[in-house]
C-alpha cells in the first residue's frame, strides 16, 4: 500500500465534503484550494507542493497557470 | 484563441442553429464531480452529417476541421475533429445515433454551469454521465466516475445506473468505482 494512502484519502475526503457544500456560483477551484489550505493548515511544506500539483492539473483546462507560488 | 474561446465559439454557433447538443466528457463531468486538466471537449449533436459540415464551415478561421468523418469505437457514431490553431486542443463533436444509451441521456439532459466557459449549457445528468464514463473506462474515466459519486452521494440514482451496467456488461466496473470511495462518504 502507498504510505501516502491515508494522507491522499483525508484530503480527497475533505475535498468532496466542501464540493458538497459549494453555494451555487461558487467555482469548484476555488473550493478545492479551500481545502487545501485548511487540509494542510500546520503544513506550509505540505501546502505549497499541493499547490503547485493543482495549478499543472488545471493548465490544460484553465488555461495558463496563475502566479500563485 | 484558447480552449474556452474555442469551445464557446462551437456552443454559441450550435445554439444560434437550433441543433440539440449535450457537452460530455471531462468538461461535463467538472459540473457533478470535480474539474480536471483535458486537452479535449466533446459534444454530441442532434443532426444529420451534412447539417454539421454547414454548421462547421460558419466557425472562425482559427478552427481547422479533420476531413473525414471518424467512427467512435464503443458506440459507432461518426465524429467530427475539430483543432485550435497554436494549441493542442482538440474538439470532438459526435453525431448523435441509434445507441440507447446516447438516446437517454438526450431526453434526459440537464442545463447546468460550465466552469470552464463560465456559462450554462446543456449536459448529461450525473447518472448518464457515470454510465458513459464506466463504458469507456480510461483510467481518467474512472477516476471522473468516482469523483461524480462521491460529490454527489445520496442524491444518486444508484438503480438507474446498474440498469444501464447491467446491459452494458460494466457492473463490475460500477463496483471498482464505488469500493475505491473512502469509507464515511
């Protein structure tokens, strides 16, 4: 089993919770960086490198990445 | 232009003709699961060949169109490949055929927002698009499946789905998906 295992499911756990919460107009990136940053809120290490893994994900879908590292 | 430049092009010509269409594929799943890259969109249009190549020939010059018509495997329905010029994205637009399933989701569409082009359009229910993703079954497609599930939760139509598994001989896969969403949701 990946040692990450249950770190990638807490966050996957969190990130549906919030989807399931999202207002309507709410875009869906934006709750996903939500839950990052509460996901791994004693973590700068940790907050930075999910970060940089969902700005390449959303390049092809959004366009060019913002500058936000 | 950019993709969302190019898929909006696509939609607001299909809808200033009249022609029925559903967005699928990785786009229409951002709308019931959660957004992800892709280098491509899909639709699926309610018209004959002909009436699409018109339809086509109306886009900016920054489209380029493939020549020939291509059959799509699982379903054998003709599609049409469209480029954007300076990007590697790709637009696939499929003529709606005899498929049941297709045929479905088509009297079963939803309008909903697209967060990509940041506008309503139309697309498949939740259910519908779980059925096409398990039936194609890329790795991607998979993950996209689950997502849908997950986000959605109680509000899903499990029975429907198995319906349509059943006699697409992918309930096994419906039963990967649904064991690979982490306990608790």
């Amino acid at each position: 089993m990946n040692p990450y295992q249950p770190l990638i499911d807490q966050l996957y756990r969190e990130k549906v919770l919030r989807a399931r919460q999202r207002t309507p107009g709410e875009r869906m990136s934006d709750v996903l960086e939500l839950s990052e940053m509460h996901f791994a809120k004693n973590d700068p290490e940790l907050r930075r490198r999910l970060v940089i893994v969902r700005t390449m994900e959303e390049r092809g879908c959004y366009g060019p990445p913002q500058p936000r590292l | 232009m950019t993709p969302k430049e190019g898929v909006l092009a696509l939609l607001e010509t299909i809808e200033a003709a009249g022609v029925g269409y559903v967005i699928v594929g990785a786009i229409a799943s951002g709308a019931w699961g959660m957004p992800r890259s892709t280098k491509d969109a899909d639709f699926v249009v309610a018209c004959a060949g002909p009436e699409l190549d018109a339809l086509l020939r109306k886009l900016p010059p920054s489209f380029s169109i493939d020549p020939q018509a291509r059959m799509e495997l699982f379903t054998g329905t003709l599609r049409w490949i469209l480029h954007l010029e300076g990007t590697p994205f790709e637009i696939e637009v499929f003529l709606l055929g005899t498929d049941p399933h297709h045929v479905e989701i088509f009297a079963r569409k939803r309008r909903e927002r697209i967060e990509m082009i940041d506008r309503e359009a139309w697309v498949p229910t939740a259910e519908d698009l779980v059925i096409q993703k398990l039936r194609w079954a890329r790795r991607k497609d998979l993950d996209d499946a689950q997502n849908i599930l997950a986000v959605q939760g109680g509000a899903i139509d499990y029975a429907y789905i198995e319906t349509w598994c059943a006699r697409h001989g992918t309930l096994d896969r419906l039963a990967e998906v649904r064991a690979g969403i982490p306990p608790g949701l």
